[in-house]
C-alpha cells in the first residue's frame, strides 16, 4: 500500500472518529433538529411526529427514541438514516422516559395518568404499570440497574422503585416542582431539581437520606426566575451543571463540596442539557431564544449558539 493511500486512510479513521452529531427535539415543529456540533451548523431538520419531548440514544447508539407526546407513543429511529423503526406502546402522553443500562427496558413517565409504564423493547410489549404520584415527570435508572426513580411534579415526591420486583420501596418528600432526576455515575448519589423551590437536593442512594440541598443566587435576577430543571454531572463526579429556565442560565456546581462556582449564561428558558460523548462539552436547549448553546468544559465558557427551530426541549448527543 503507498503512503499517500496510507495517509488517506489515516485522514479518514481520524475524521469518523471526531464525528459527532446532536439530535434535539423541536416541540413546536413536531421535528427533530439535527446539528453538526464541532462544525456548529443545522444538518437538517426531520418531521417527527406530535409534541416531542423526551429523547435518549439505546447504549449501543443504533437506536434514537424520541417521545411523541401528542401521539401517545415513543417512537424509535435508526439513529444514522433517521427511518423509523418502531412505536412502542407507552401509555399515554408520554413526556419524559429513562432506559435501563442494557437497553432492554424503557420506563416512561404518564403525567396524566400518574403512572409510571414499563416497556420491553425487544418485545414492544407493556409489562408493567406502576402507580406514582401526581404529574410524574423525572425519571431515572441508576447505573448499576438496581434503582428507577419517579419525581413526582404536584406531589412534590421522589419514589424510589426496585427495578427487579418493580415495587415502591420509599416515597420521598422534596422541594417544590420536582422536575429532573440524574444519578452519579457511580450511582452513589441521586441529584433531584426542583423547579419552583429554586433547589436542587442531593440524596445518598445507600441509605436515600438527605445529603445536602443546594440554592442558587444570581445578581439583579429575582429568585422567582430561578427555576432549576436538567441537571448533567460529569463522569468522575468532579462538576454537576444545573439548567436553570427563565434565569438563562447554567449552575456549574462543585460535586464534591456542593458550591456553586459560576454561572454561565445562555439562551432563553434553559430545558434540557447533555453532555459530548468525550465530555469536552455541554449542549443545552433553550426553549424561548429557539437554540442550543455550546459550552467548552475546559475553559467553562459557552462558545457558541445554534439556532435549530421552535421550542427546543430534549437533547443528545451521538459519537
């Protein structure tokens, strides 16, 4: 083989690997934007279906589930043709939902219902449906697979549900408007957002006690703008970056001392947030200025906005 096609070759496997693609949902378009990140550029934007909400990538990556809110349904794509693959029967106006670390089980949140609908994906076959409190919308599965939480919007509530037996083994009182849930990768903590408290608590999964509760002040915003909804933390528990709403702004939080070390602002009614698969950068959606934000983790500033289309929500980033 010569050394130009060598080269070539080269070239290529360095540019696959750099790749990367977000895919938002777009709950006025009834679409899903697709964005080039490194490039900063709007590949496309693909009809999707009524309402989309939540998102999330199976682990494997192959699979894209967007939750079509209107059509009662989560709908799965391949996630490089975006052709669709499945409809998966989960209950009805699903908003948010969670998969288990092997793929295998989706777990979404029914506000009307106050139910919690458990999917196999392999089967597309409902399983079971648990009783939550009212609105639940955060949900989660820990790591380690041994924990789905259901945040509870009106009965200010975490539920803690086995995933083996599928059974509540606590209910916990929270701050007002629970609206996000998100463990530690070591699923060692459980970090909850609750929108109208301002507040974010943090939970010891152990023992599910209280570990700490943390508050966030912004100078000239009034705390009633402050409205913390997604929450990322990174790998090795070193930052948890905090989606504050109306406020415009994102709480960067040290995960080990609980302080919150600076604030970063952004588009317009700040959702959702997510971080690249190498965890250089945070993506976040922001519902009224109609983009995305690109936040460098290295430097903690945000380098660029991407508009993408009506009323950004969910957000997830592919390799």
């Amino acid at each position: 083989m010569n050394k130009c096609l060598v080269s070539l070759l080269l070239l290529a496997n360095v540019m696959s690997a750099s790749a990367e693609t977000v895919f938002v949902t777009l709950e006025k378009d009834n679409a899903v934007a697709v964005v080039d990140p490194l490039e900063g550029t709007l590949l496309k934007t693909i009809p999707i279906g009524q309402r989309p909400r939540g998102i999330a990538l199976s682990p494997d990556n192959k699979l894209l589930y967007v939750a079509t809110s209107d059509d009662n349904t989560i709908k799965v794509f391949d996630s490089d043709t975006l052709n669709e693959r499945a409809k998966l029967p989960s209950g009805k106006d699903p908003e948010t939902f969670a998969l288990n670390p092997v793929g295998d089980k989706l777990y979404v949140s029914n506000e009307d219902d106050s139910m919690v609908t458990v999917i196999d994906t392999a089967k597309n076959k409902v399983i079971k449906q648990i009783k939550v409190g009212v609105e639940p919308e955060g949900i989660a599965v820990s790591p380690d697979n041994h924990w789905l939480i259901s945040a509870s919007e009106t009965t200010n509530m975490v539920h803690w549900i086995d995933i083996k037996t599928h059974e509540i083994v606590e209910n916990t009182l929270v701050d007002t408007r629970p609206r996000a849930a998100s463990f530690t990768a070591d699923s060692q903590q459980l970090w909850v957002s609750s929108e109208m408290a301002g507040t974010v608590t943090v939970f010891d999964t152990p023992s599910r006690q209280l570990v700490q509760t943390i508050h966030f002040e912004i100078p000239g915003i009034s705390s009633d703008k402050i409205q913390p909804v997604g929450i990322a933390i990174d790998q090795s528990r070193r930052f948890a970056y905090i989606a504050l709403g109306p406020a415009n702004r994102v709480a960067v939080v040290n995960a080990q001392t609980f302080q919150v070390e600076k604030m970063l602002l952004v588009g317009a009614r700040v959702w959702n947030l997510t971080f690249s698969p190498d965890q250089k950068r945070l993506y976040t959606t922001n519902g009224l200025s109609n983009d995305i934000s690109i936040i460098d983790l290295d430097s903690q500033t945000v380098t660029k906005s991407i508009g993408v289309g009506n009323y950004p929500w969910g957000v997830v980033a592919k390799p």
